[in-house]
C-alpha cells in the first residue's frame, strides 16, 4: 500500500519577513521543500510543523557542510 505525500505547507509571507534566527538575529530563507527555515550564519534549519515555524534552536536541525 502507497501513502500519499501530503505537499509542503505554505507560510505566510507576511510572517516570513518579520521573522529571524533566534540564535543570530539574522535573515531566515524559506525551504518550501523541506518545510524548514534556514539560517545560514547559524548553520541551522528551523521545522515548520502544520504551518506553524518551530524558532527553539534545540529543535533545529544542524545544516550539513553541503548544505
């Protein structure tokens, strides 16, 4: 049995301006694939769980060299 991929939320861009990395009070770039924010001078990637961004840094995701 196949289950459906559910496609990314969207966020409000109102909301994605206002908001910063807690941890450098720097710009965050909006992964509408991955459902995350980043912050690249953090080195971090913020969830977005149902719509809603996840700004704690200890449920933030540590960004690989690569990425």
């Amino acid at each position: 049995m196949t289950q459906a991929i559910a496609p990314p939320l969207d966020v409000d861009p109102r909301l994605l301006e206002i908001l910063v990395c807690p941890v450098t009070h720097g710009p965050l770039v909006y992964d509408r694939q991955v459902g995350e924010l980043i912050s690249k001078g953090a080195r971090l990637a913020y969830p977005i769980r149902d719509g809603v961004p996840i700004m704690l840094p200890e449920e933030a995701r540590a960004l690989d060299d690569g990425e």
